[in-house]
C-alpha cells in the first residue's frame, strides 16, 4: 500500500497530502506505541517444513513483533489508501476498500491484532481522510493527475510473485529464521 500513491498519483498537491498523511499516521501511531505498549500472546506454532502456511506466519512472527499494536498502522495505512483511491477512482477504491478489509481480517486471524486496535487504525485513517484528503478531492481532479492503471497493475503483480518466491524458498528447505525465538 505504501508505493500505490508512488505508481498512481501523479498530481504534486495530492501527492504532497499523501506524504503529509502517512508521516501524521507515523506520529500518531509512535505516540501511541511508547504512552500505551500493547502486546499481544501469540499461538504456539508446531512443523514448519510441512505446512507452508505456518512457516510464512512463523517468518511473519519473526519479522513483526507482538508489540506496538494500538492502533494498528497495518490496517490505517491500508484504509487510508484505499480512501483515497476511493476519492480518485471509485472502482479501484472498491477493489482496495476490500483487500484493506482482508488485511484487516487476517491481522485478527494471525494474532497480530485484537479487535481495538484494527478499529482504532480504521477510524485514524478515516480521520486522515477526512481532514486531508476530502479537501484535496472535492473538486474534479485534471485529468493527468493520475498515471495510468497499468502501474498499479504492475505493482498488484508483486505480491502474488513475492509469495510465489516465497513458496519456492520454503519447497526448497530453506529456513532463514529460528523457531520458536531464543
């Protein structure tokens, strides 16, 4: 989600927003995280060589820590994106507005979240939304102030590549972490 505005929005003032909005989402967030520390306990996670999926959550557990987790900047990144995109291109804002909402799921289901803090990033981004975005949108944008839909297709394209990658390193036993953690 954090490249779309870079393969997408071409308008400098929109772009600028863009920027403002995902530094003020930072701030926000890293005030949070050191007043409030939230944690989280995550389940115990058994034979990574035979299940794929739980060696990508294994090397997803490794990678991000259960702390710092209200509110959630998975999911005020990835909705407030998503609004934007709304703003600008209804269709693709939909199609976004769906995936941000299963990134939001499976942020409850691999017990990166609670409940609070996918709420709490939603209602950041909605505000984010509304006070940066709405403004910049209200009237029509000129027509090149955005790049073509083929570059957030091409971007689309690297996530399913990245898992593919991925699949392949774990078919071929490779094992760049510890598990369970020291």
């Amino acid at each position: 989600y954090v490249l779309i505005p870079v393969v997408y929005v071409r308008d400098a003032a929109l772009f600028r927003r863009v920027v403002l909005a995902f530094c003020s989402m930072q701030l926000v967030c890293y005030a949070f995280f050191l007043s409030f520390p939230v944690g989280i306990e995550r389940p115990e996670l058994v034979d990574l060589r035979s299940n794929f999926l739980h060696w990508g959550l294994a090397l997803n557990y490794v990678l991000d820590q259960p702390r710092n987790l209200f509110p959630s900047l998975h999911l005020a990144n990835a909705f407030m994106i998503s609004l934007l995109l709304y703003r600008v291109d209804r269709a693709i804002g939909r199609a976004a507005l769906i995936w941000a909402s299963l990134i939001g799921y499976s942020t409850l289901a691999a017990k990166h979240h609670l409940l609070g803090d996918v709420v709490a990033g939603i209602a950041l981004a909605l505000m984010v939304d509304r006070w940066l975005f709405a403004p910049a949108t209200r009237a029509p944008l000129a027509a090149d102030a955005l790049y073509p839909r083929r570059n957030m297709g091409i971007l689309l394209l690297a996530y399913p590549a990245g898992i593919l990658l991925f699949y392949l390193l774990w078919r071929a036993g490779w094992q760049p972490f510890q598990w369970p953690p020291a």
